[in-house]
C-alpha cells in the first residue's frame, strides 16, 4: 500500500519530478513558495499544502527539492517547515544539492524529533527530470532506500545506494567536478571548431558518437551552436555546486585544478550579470577570450 507523498520545491527540478510521482498514481501533496507555480500540477490533480508543515502533516514520505543548503533548512526546520508537521516515523527525502555535512545536520535533526531521513541528489538535467530518467544517488539508511525506492524509480532510472547520509551528496559533488570539466572541454573545442572554420553541425555529429561522446556534448553542445541559453540548470546553481565542491575538497585535501578555475569562470560570468543563463553558457568566457562567437553566422545573440 503505497503512503500519501508530499512534495516541496517545484522549479525547474521539481516540477518534472512532482509531475511523474503523480503519473505513477501517488496522492500527492505539493507546496511550493511562489504558490502559482504549483497551479499546473494541482490542475493535474495534486492537493496544494499551506505550508511545508502542513504538507507534513498528512503525508509518510516528504520529498525536498529547492536551490541551496539554506534553503534546505528553512523548508525542514524554518518556522513553518516541515519538522513542525511530520509525524514521527515520517521520512524526509531531499533531492536538491546540498552540502555534505548539511545533510547530516538534516538527519541528527529530524532524528531527534523521531523524523527519518535520507540524501538523494539528482542528476540528469530538467530533461532527466521531465521524464524521469534521473540518476539518484541516495544516502541513509538501507531499509529507508527501500521505503522511497517505489518513489525514486517513478522519478529516475539509475538509483544508486552509495552510503550513509551526506554520501549522496559528496557523490553528487563528484558528479558535478564531472560535468564542469566536460563542459569546459566542450567550450574549449567549439571554439577551436569556429575559429579554424569546420562545419559546427558537422563536428558535433563526427565526435558525438565517437570516444569523446557525453550527455553535455550531445544535450548541451547543440544549444552551444543555437546560442540558445535558456536554462536547463542556471549558471547560479552552478556557482552553488562547485562552492560546494571546493568547501568539500578542501576538507579532504583534494586538488581542484580544473574546477577551480572554471569556479572563476563562472563568477566572471555571474559578474558580467549571465547568472541566469544555462550552465552552458560557461563557453561565453571562453569565446571572450578567445574574440571568436561559435554558431553558423558567429552572430551576437548576447
Ligand atoms: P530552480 O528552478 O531555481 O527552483 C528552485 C526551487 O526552490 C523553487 O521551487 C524555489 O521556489 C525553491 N526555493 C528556493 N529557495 C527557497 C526557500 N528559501 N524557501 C522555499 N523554497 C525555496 O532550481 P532547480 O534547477 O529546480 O534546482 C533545484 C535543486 O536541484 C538545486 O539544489 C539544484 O542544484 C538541483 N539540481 C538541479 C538540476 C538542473 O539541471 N536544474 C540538476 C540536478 C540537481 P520559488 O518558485 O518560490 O522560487
């Protein structure tokens, strides 16, 4: 018998997600800050909570999915969060990227109020999210895995139990050093590919497929060539994970060579007032260094 599901967040992330538990057929309670951008899933069916604690109230699983480790807090332990509602043996999924040792203060929290929890950061884009392809990577306890699995295959393909609390969000850190150092190499060689003149189109469909293929390269490579900067996930965020990333190295003494320069990329594009640009968008800082635009015409579209 499946538990009422309540879900808090409905951004870019958040909606797709919400949208799927409410297609596999779960009663599903949502709150989001900015009520109106819940107007779609409520039309679709969904009950619309006053407040975090009062979506706590009446549901066992609570799914978290909003921008930063503060935020994060305010929805769980703010005033009206969600610990002033949930019943104890209630358990608290987060899904947004948080840090590490945030995730654990999370968990000791809740705990202490007889409140279970578990991290399970995403990754797979609000395309993974749309159609519930994400990877999850989950952090806690094995049978609580088991308790939300019928809710995380709804929403992802690729669920991974990679240890205890906060592990899923180092392994999500991990992933996102991978992404950053993707996308700038695919920044690196679109503007080479401009700059000696091949056909864009035709350099993305020769290496695609080939050893140097990824998801950035087939997903956000096209947009590159499109200028097309709406965001899949923001420049902001971005900023967010890898801050996140370099706290967490930091801690553990790991070299950030790359990712730490493409933390000052970014923040030259935050400056330069790109923030809520898609994260594909790193390769403006590289074209301005470069003086070269990639795209057919190499026109300016900002
Ligand atoms: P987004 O579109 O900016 O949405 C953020 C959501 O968080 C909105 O629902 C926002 O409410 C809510 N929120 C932020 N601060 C809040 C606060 N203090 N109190 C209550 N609600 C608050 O972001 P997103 O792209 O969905 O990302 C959400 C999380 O998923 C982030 O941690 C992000 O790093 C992670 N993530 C994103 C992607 C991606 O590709 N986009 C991929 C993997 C992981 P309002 O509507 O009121 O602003």
């Amino acid at each position: 018998m499946s538990e009422r599901v309540g879900f808090i967040g409905l951004g870019i992330m958040g909606r797709g997600m919400a949208a799927n538990l409410l297609k596999a057929g779960f009663d599903l309670v949502v709150w989001n800050r900015t009520a109106s951008r819940a107007a779609d899933l409520v039309a679709a069916g969904a009950t619309l909570a006053s407040s975090p604690a009062d979506l706590a109230a009446g549901c066992g699983v609570i799914f978290t999915c909003v921008s930063d480790t503060p935020d994060v807090q305010a929805v769980i332990l703010g005033e009206h969060g969600v610990i002033k509602g949930a019943q104890p043996g209630a358990l608290v999924v987060d899904m947004s990227t948080i840090s590490p040792q945030g995730a654990r203060e999370l968990g000791v929290a809740l705990a202490a109020r007889g409140v279970r929890f578990l991290d399970a950061p995403v990754s797979g884009g609000s395309e993974g999210a749309a159609k519930g392809t994400l990877s999850i990577m989950v952090g806690g306890d094995a049978a609580l895995v088991e308790r939300a699995m019928p809710f995380f295959t709804a929403m992802g393909k690729t669920i991974t139990h990679v240890g205890a609390i906060g592990d899923g969000q180092t392994v999500k850190l991990v992933n996102q050093i991978l992404v950053v150092g993707t996308m700038l190499a695919v920044s690196e060689a679109l503007v080479f590919a401009q700059a000696s003149g091949v056909d864009l189109a035709k350099t993305l469909a020769a290496v695609s497929g080939g050893a140097a293929g990824s998801w950035m390269l087939s997903n956000r490579g096209p947009q590159c060539v499109a200028r097309d900067w709406r965001p899949g996930f923001t420049i902001d965020l971005q900023q967010k994970d890898l801050r996140l990333v370099l706290q967490a190295a930091d801690q553990v003494g790991a070299p950030m060579l790359a990712t730490g320069q493409i933390y000052q990329l970014y923040r030259a594009l935050q400056q330069a007032g790109l923030g809520h640009e898609g994260n594909h968008a790193l390769i403006k800082a590289i074209e301005r260094l470069a003086g070269v635009e990639v795209g057919a015409s190499g026109a300016h579209n900002g």
